[in-house]
C-alpha cells in the first residue's frame, strides 16, 4: 500500500499564504477555488485541512494568534 507523503511545515506555510489571496464572503466562504476546495467551502474546513495535515502545524499560529 502507498503512503501520501506528509507535506512539510514550510510547504504547508507557502500554500498558507495562498490562501491568503482567495476571496471570502462576509459568512466565511471562499468565492474562489482553493487547492481541492471547491468555491462555497467553509474557511474553517480548509484550516482543519491545514491542522490534519501535519502534527506541527497550527493555524493560530500561521495567523499570528499563538506560538507556533
């Protein structure tokens, strides 16, 4: 069986800053599509997705909200 290879830190920080650029409405859903999110996706699914993705991550952190 093959394993999907867990993305990094830095990677996860880039596409991070990706998102950055996609619009969303005032209810929190993105106007735009995001990697494999599609428009209508609800912001707070795509942090989880960052947060499922690797042990490190925290998307308080990447916010600047609390210490990495």
């Amino acid at each position: 069986m093959q394993t999907q290879e867990q993305p990094s830190v830095d990677d996860l920080q880039e596409l991070w800053g990706q998102l950055g650029n996609v619009p969303v409405d005032v209810d929190g859903y993105l106007e735009a599509p995001f990697l494999h999110f599609a428009v209508g996706t609800d912001r707070e699914d795509v942090w989880h997705w960052f947060e499922a993705q690797h042990p490190d991550v925290s998307v308080a952190a990447f916010m600047g909200i609390a210490k990495p």
